[in-house]
C-alpha cells in the first residue's frame, strides 16, 4: 500500500478515537457538574 494513504489512515482514525474518549469523559462530568451545583447552589440543572 502507499505510505502517504496508511499515513492518512491512522491519523484519521487517532483523531476518531481521541474525539470518542473526549465525549466519553465529559458528557459523565458535566452531568455531575450540573447535579453538584442543583444540590449545593440551588441552580437549575438547564442554565
């Protein structure tokens, strides 16, 4: 195969699996970020 389309390849797919980890990570931390503040400040979860 050529190196320049392997190259392509894995680059895509790197920045695929570092998007999925992001959105792995911080969907969970936001939505315990948004009970935290309901709890201890009173603030609505939608703001």
């Amino acid at each position: 195969m050529n190196i320049g389309l392997l190259l392509i390849a894995f680059i895509g797919g790197a920045v695929g699996i570092i998007s999925t980890l992001y959105l792995l990570v911080s969907l969970p931390a936001v939505i315990v970020w948004k009970i935290y503040r309901k709890i201890h400040l009173g603030i609505s979860i939608t703001n």
